[in-house]
C-alpha cells in the first residue's frame, strides 16, 4: 500500500512544527498579557450542538462522525439503512450522532451553558485547538486546521472590542506581518433588511455579501435575485455596497451610512458603535462590505487581511450577545476573535518572516569517537542540560566527516570532542560551528565559551 495522507491535511516536520510553535507561542503570550486563561473542550461535539449555528452553508460543512459500536452484522444493515434514509433527506440519529468541531465558538458557548453558574463574569478565556471543515481545499483552505480564540462572555462594554482589535494589532506587529483591520456592524446589516422587506432576509443577504470578495458584485446580486429579493431592495443593497468604492475614510463613511440609515433606530445603534472603536482603536477601517454570514453574530464584526501576500482573511470574529441561548441559558453576551494560524504560517513563509534562530535545534552536538570516551561524553551532556543547555551525543561511531555534515544539516550552534588526548588531559574540544573558532577548555568552561560566542 502507497502511503498518503486524506486530501486537505498535513504532516508538520520539525521546521514547520517549531515555525508553527513561533505563531502559537506569540499569540498566547499577547492573550495572556491582556488576562485570558486557557480553556479546552474535546475534537467532537454531538450533533445537535453543532448544527443550525452556522447557517446553511456553514451546516453544509460539518464532518459527521459514523456511530461506533457496528461489531454485529444487523449493526450493519441497520447503517446501511440510515444511510439511505439520510441521502433521501430524512433526518436519522442511527448512523451519526456526532460531529468534528466546526470552530471553537459554539463548543465554548456550550461550555459556558454547562458551567454558567460556576463561571466568574466577565470570563475571558482562550483556546488553541484544531478544528475541521469538510471544505474544498485549496491555498490557505485545509480540511483540518488550528484555530486560536479569544472571547470576554457576561460583558456588554464594548471596550472589550477594542480590547480584541488591540490585540489583532500587537500580534500582528510581533509577528511583522502588516495587516488591514476591518469592522462593520451587524446592526447596520439588520436595518439593511429590514429596509430590503424584513429581518427574515438578514441570512440570504449576509451570505450574499459574504462572497463579494470571491466572487464579484454582478453575481452577488444575481444571488440576490435567487434568492427572492426584489429589484427595489437589491437597488438599495447595491447602493450601500458602493459606499464602500465611494469612501476610504471612516469619517465620510460613518455620515453616508447616517445618512442612509437615519430612519432605522438599529442601523443608527450600529454606526454609533462603529464610531466608538474608530475612536478608541488607530488605524482601523470601517467596511460596509464585511458580513461574517454566521448566524449567531449580532452587533461589532471584525476581519484581518495581510497586506503584503494575496490571502483571504487570517483573522475574524465579532459580537454574539445571545449565543449561550442556543443551548437554553440567555441572557450572556459575548465577543470574540479569531486567529487562522495555517494562513498566518503561509503569509510568514512566503514573506521569509520567521526568525533564522528557530532552526537550531540544539546547541551542541558531541562527536562519538567510541566507547572508550562515552563515560565522559554522558558527563558532559549532564553537565550541560542540568545548565539547561541542549545538547545530544551522536550515537553511532561513524567517520567524523559524515558526524559533522549531521550537524551542520541540524544547525547545530556548537560541537564538542573528548578524544585521547583529551580524555587524558581533562579537557574538551569545542568548535563554534559558525565562526570555525576552536578551543580547548575545562568543562566547567564551556558555558562560558558559548555564550561569548553569542551563540547560545
């Protein structure tokens, strides 16, 4: 059998895994810094919890889990038979009660229902974990991806959105990578439909707009058009999509959605909290444009592009002050971001920004000249990690040339050789792998040795 991998996943070797680690470990330090704890919840979730929370086409997307327990035959049939009813669209709990998480939001809604009465409000968590999609892959779009979350739940403010957007902006500038932050109000997206029939076309609409970026304001509005909306309304949709093309300021644009809207009390509710983070939070941008056609959102949502490399969003998120209702515990708003590390990754690769030190992945490497000498080589090693140096002893004795094409292809900072004459005179060999320079030292020396080197 030919070894592969399922289409939209990856192995991660050792260079990308310490690359990916550089992402994850610069986000958790700024979420920490801004008083988020850590939180977990299991790589599946049962059906119910999942779907209906995203839409139609977010539904469309949710790997379902088979049903264990198929070790008897008349489990079998009974699979088979379930499966049938499903592709006859009936709705049957048989086969599948279970399903990958989609995202993290909804899990950790439901975590909050389960444990509301033991959670401490504002509770403000994140959560690094994988999550799965069953989506056509292509550039910057796996099937199984890592999601980085931070939420505030039991909170109205809206300082926790710039409190979020802050924090978009200190990754984002420790990870050099050059960003175009963008808001917009689902407010203002709820006084569109009303203005457009009615709230029932709020969903139809978001999607619609959702795609405009992929696929262009004329099919936008043919979608439109199939999905109901008459010419009047799609003539206003229109109109406020081109504010967008009209204005590249926040101000102008704040006073033509005001203008627009100056008769919906909702869509004025929703500029005046656009207007607040366009106040308290610099170089933003307010685009009318934005959807998040996610069902639960309901007031400020936000999206990050990379400037510099051609990629959808690497960041989104927003204002969902019901979510917890879904599962029978109203009345706890939240808010939330999202970071896409696997677009990130792809944004820092291509632009070279990781950090060339990410590579050593030890400091020194001792040569194996046999077992006469490993004694002191075990010494040595001791020695360095208890100073919590890393280090290794290659294992096998081979020619010192092939030991040495080892390390170089390891990156390793540093090598270090206890031969006869070392051996016998209570010293060690030690090489700076960079610079060539060389010196015989005592063992308690060669910390020191290193870290002039500036190599440490």
């Amino acid at each position: 059998m030919k070894a592969n991998l399922p289409q939209g996943t990856r192995d991660f070797g050792p260079e990308i895994v310490k690359k990916r680690q550089y992402i994850f470990n610069t986000i958790r330090t700024v979420f920490e810094l801004y008083g988020f704890q850590p939180l977990e919840t299991p790589a599946f979730e049962n059906m119910e919890t999942l779907m209906g929370k995203y839409g139609d086409e977010g539904d469309k997307l949710i790997f379902k889990i088979l049903n264990n327990g198929l070790e008897r035959v008349e489990k079998h049939e009974q699979a088979k038979t379930d499966f049938e009813k499903i592709l006859e669209g009936k709705n049957s709990k048989g086969i599948t009660e279970r399903a990958l998480k989609y995202d993290l939001t909804i899990p950790f809604a439901r975590y909050v229902a389960m444990n509301h009465g033991q959670i401490n409000y504002p509770f403000k968590r994140y959560q690094i974990q994988p999550v799965w999609r069953a989506d056509k892959p292509q550039r910057g779009r796996y099937r199984e991806f890592t999601q980085c979350d931070a939420d505030v739940v039991g909170s109205q403010s809206l300082f926790n959105e710039v409190e979020l957007l802050n924090i978009y902006k200190e990754v984002f500038q420790r990870l050099e990578v050059k960003v175009e932050v963008c808001i917009n109000n689902r407010k203002i997206l709820a006084a569109l439909a009303e203005m457009c029939g009615g709230i029932e076309k709020l969903t139809s609409i978001t999607i619609a707009i959702d795609k405009l970026d992929k696929i262009g304001i004329d099919k936008v509005i043919d979608e439109l058009r199939l999905r109901g909306n008459e010419e009047p309304s799609i003539e206003l949709i229109k109109t406020y999509l081109q504010l967008a093309q009209q204005n590249n300021d926040n101000a102008k644009t704040l006073d033509a959605l005001k203008s627009l809207f100056k008769n919906s009390e909702i869509g004025l509710e929703g500029i005046s909290e656009l207007e607040y983070l366009v106040n308290h939070v610099d170089d933003i941008k307010i685009d009318v444009t934005l959807a998040r056609g996610l069902n639960y959102y309901t007031g400020s949502i936000v999206e990050v592009k990379p400037v510099d490399v051609q990629m959808g969003s690497i960041g989104g998120g927003g204002r969902y002050d019901d979510l917890t209702g879904l599962f029978d515990v109203p009345g706890i708003p939240g808010v939330g971001i999202s970071f896409g590390v696997d677009r990130i990754y792809d944004v820092m690769d291509e632009l070279n920004l990781f950090p060339e030190t990410l590579q050593n992945s030890v400091a020194m490497m001792l040569v194996n000249f046999g077992t006469a000498f490993e004694k002191k080589n075990l010494e040595i090693l001791q020695y360095l990690r208890s100073n919590n140096i890393s280090c290794e002893l290659y294992p096998d004795v081979i020619k010192f040339d092939k030991q040495l094409k080892y390390a170089n292809k390891r990156k390793v900072g540093f090598i270090a050789m206890v031969g006869e004459d070392e051996l016998r005179d209570g010293l060690v060999s030690v090489k700076n792998f960079t610079s060539g320079e060389q010196q015989k030292l005592k063992m308690e020396e060669i910390i020191g040795f290193m870290s002039i080197s500036k190599n440490l």
